[in-house]
C-alpha cells in the first residue's frame, strides 16, 4: 500500500513540473547561465546544467577589496583574514614597492640630468639640493613605501629595525634630524648635499589624509620659512602634488613630483611639473571588477585577466602580476615625464586590450555595491571611478556607487544595510585596519 502511495505522489509531482515548464516563464535561463541576473540575491549555478536559482549567502559572494590593502597600519602586515574571507574575495591594487622605487629614481634622474644640461637646479647657489615632501597617510601602507621611495632614491633614508623610516621630519632645515640624513651626490665632477627640508602628513583638521587644500596651506608655509633652499617638491599623489605646484612651485620654476597620473598632473608636465607616476589604474579598475565578473560566472579567476575570454580581453604580464599566497592582483607603475606625457593626458580611458564587451546572454548582469573611501580623492574620484563606470558596462555589471567622506569608516558601512541586494561588493576601505567593519557585516 505505501509503495502504491509514493508512486501515486511521484506522478502527481512529474504533471505539475510539466505544467509550469509550459507557462513560458522560464524561457530565459537556457544552457549553462543559470539566472537572468534580475534578482541580486541568487547566483548561477556553474555548470551543472541546473537552470535553477540558488541563494548564496552574503558571506559567501564574491569580495574584493581595492587600492587599500586590509593590513596593520602600524606594521603593514596583511590582514589574511580579510584576504581569505571567502573562496572568492581577492585583492586588486598596484606593485608600490616598484613604483616607489621608479618615484624615487624618476627625481633623482630629473636632478641629474638637470644639473649636466647646466640648468640651476641648486636654486640659491649653497651646496644643498633640498627638497620638500607631502606625506598622504603615515598610516597608508602605498604613502610608507613612497616616501621611502624617495627618500632611498635621494640618499637621505635612515633604517631603523631593517627598514626605512618613513615618519615625518616636521622641519629639518639644519639636517639635524632623527629621522632622515643628508645624501650626496657626484654630479659634472661636483659634490652636493641632498637634504629633506620638511616634511608632513597632510591631514586636514576633520581627520582627511592624503588632503590637497593642506598641502597647498604647507608650501606657502615653507615657501614663507626658507623660500629658496626648496629645489625639488615631492609628493606621495598628485592631488596634493598639483596643490603645491598650482599654489607656489610653478610660479618659482620648481619641478615637483607626484604620483597618479591624474590628466591635470600629466598635462601640468608641459608647464613645469617635473613628472608622475602612472600605477596603471585603467588595469586596475578593470581588474577590480573583472575578478567579481569570474567569481560570478563561475570560470577560472584568470580568464580575462591571464587567459583571453570570449570576447578576446587579456593582459600581459608585462602590466601585472598575481600573488597566490595573498590572493592580489598588482599593476605594475610606469614613469611619465615629458618624454612621454603625451601618451597619458586622458587617464579615464580603458586600457585597449581589455576594452572588448562581453556578451550579456553569456554574461548576465549582475547587481554590485562598491565604495570610494573619499568622494574628494582626486585620483579616485576623477581617474579611477571614471575608469570603473567604463568597465562596469563592459562588463554587464549594475555598479551601486558609495562615497565616503574620508574620516570615518561607518559613514560607509551605514549604507551597506542591505547586502542581500547586491551579487558581489567591492570595498575601498577609510583606513587599511578597518576590514572587520564590512566583513562583520556580510557575515550577519
């Protein structure tokens, strides 16, 4: 009697699957690509063959985290935790130790070469090339590696515990200092002193690093101190790169330095900027955005990046590097100067070998929350989400876009109240201890 039971019951259940397989609602999900992308809370189901949707936790969707490495700010060491969230949580950033390094070597040719081709980089005739340096966050593990990117290139770094100091020397116009020394250099058979007249964190009085207006308020304070003796500027960004050279430095003929490559700091090359460095955000954004793009469809996370897609997008690694231990993507930095400059004054344009659209049947669209950490970054609001909001259609991504206001962490993480209506997230972090603000809240 029971088996007559469970077979009536199984017959009545195969009617009903073919009833509602004829009510043509499901006419979209064909072959293996799963859900139309509609609802943000479900995910496709790979290759299975099973057209059905199912509900992936938040914990559980793919993560990466960009431009700010979840890491000590104290000792720069990496916040596994955060790196190794999920199976699909990555991180998609630059190489800084090369681009510090190409910083530093960038100056220090401009100087030498300067000083061959005669021109007066030793602006008031004493011995010293001294320089000023704009420090973006003593705590930002990219501004730690700059300024000891300089600061080794030009001979005045001092290592404490087997690294460079990077702190701030406040003023330093008698070389007395703790925590630099002067450099020398050989230069056209004369000897001169490299010195690091002052330098600062450039945080404003709300708590914002990396802030331009108080770059431009330092050089006009230095500039007041000991005019002269300043022969270089240097900046961890162009942002406040640009505030010293649009405030002082371009009107005293001063080459100054910065970072970024943000199109006014490139177009500036012609007018006296001596130069910048381009850490390849068009790879980057769409690296931040393709590894989602993989994680969501199920392939392997190289495909598009390593190996060409469907739609012929790859890079060479000549652009960029995978580190499997730390689970991160790194563009690698190029020096842009006035031989070159040319080729860099748009920065929101997507790098050519991965400008190619993806097919939206293929690759359905998917709902993603990402943050900018500081709606007034220069470099992230006006080069990099630029750059994103490109390759989010490439992509058939529905991008949400959340500014923060640079000080503090749950002016970003109020607005994360819904995680369930997003496939994926993309998180640039206020400061790089603060993963566990976002990660406490995908794992509720």
């Amino acid at each position: 009697m029971k088996k007559a039971l469970a077979f009536l019951l199984a017959v009545v259940m195969m009617l009903a699957l073919v009833a509602c397989g004829g009510n043509g609602n499901n006419t979209g999900n064909t072959g293996n690509t799963g859900n139309t992308g509609n609802d943000a809370n479900t995910s496709d189901t790979g290759d299975t063959g099973d057209t059905g949707a199912t509900t992936v936790a938040n914990k559980d969707k793919p993560l990466v985290w960009f431009n700010r490495q979840p890491s000590n700010s104290s000792t720069g060491e990496l916040d596994m935790n955060a790196l190794t969230f999920n199976e699909n949580t990555y991180y998609v950033g630059f190489d800084a130790n090369q681009g510090a390094e190409l910083q530093g070597t960038m100056i220090l040719d401009y100087i030498t070469n300067a000083i061959e081709n005669g021109e007066e980089i030793d602006r008031n005739g004493d011995g010293i090339i001294g320089y000023v340096l704009a420090i973006g966050d003593i705590g930002h593990n990219d501004s730690i590696a700059r300024t000891r990117g300089v600061r080794s290139a030009l001979g005045t770094a001092v290592e404490k515990d087997g690294v460079i100091v990077s702190d701030p020397v406040g003023t330093n116009v008698d070389g007395s200092s703790a925590f630099v020394q002067d450099g020398t250099l050989e230069i056209g058979g004369k000897t001169y002193t490299v010195r690091e007249l002052a330098s600062q964190e450039m945080k404003n009085s709300a708590g914002a690093t990396w802030d331009a207006a108080t770059a431009g308020n330092a050089i006009n304070t230095w500039s007041a101190s000991f005019g002269d003796q300043i022969d270089i500027v240097a900046s961890n960004n162009d942002g406040m790169g640009m505030s010293m050279f649009n405030a002082w430095s371009q009107a005293e003929g001063v080459p100054t330095f910065g970072y970024d490559a943000n199109s006014d700091a490139v177009a500036a090359i012609a007018n006296g900027y001596g130069g910048t460095i381009s850490q390849h955000a068009d790879v980057q954004a769409y690296l931040t955005l393709r590894v989602l793009r993989n994680a969501l469809d199920g392939v392997d996370i190289d495909t598009g990046i390593g190996t060409e897609d469907d739609a012929g997008n790859v890079l060479s690694d000549e652009v960029f590097y995978y580190d499997e231990a730390t689970r991160s993507y790194y563009a690698l930095n190029v020096a842009v100067t006035a031989e070159n400059y040319e080729d860099f004054l748009d920065s929101t344009v997507t790098y050519a070998p991965v400008s190619n659209k993806l097919d939206a049947t293929a690759h359905p669209t998917k709902n993603v929350w990402l943050n900018i950490y500081n709606s007034a970054d220069n470099f992230l609001g006006s080069t990099y989400q630029p750059l994103l909001q490109n390759y989010d259609d490439l992509l058939n991504l529905n991008v949400e876009y959340i500014a923060g206001d640079g000080q503090t962490e749950s002016n970003i993480t109020n607005r994360l109240g819904n995680p369930s209506a997003y496939d994926a997230f993309a998180i640039n972090m206020v400061k790089t201890d603060n993963a566990a603000s976002y990660t406490g809240i995908l794992s509720q």
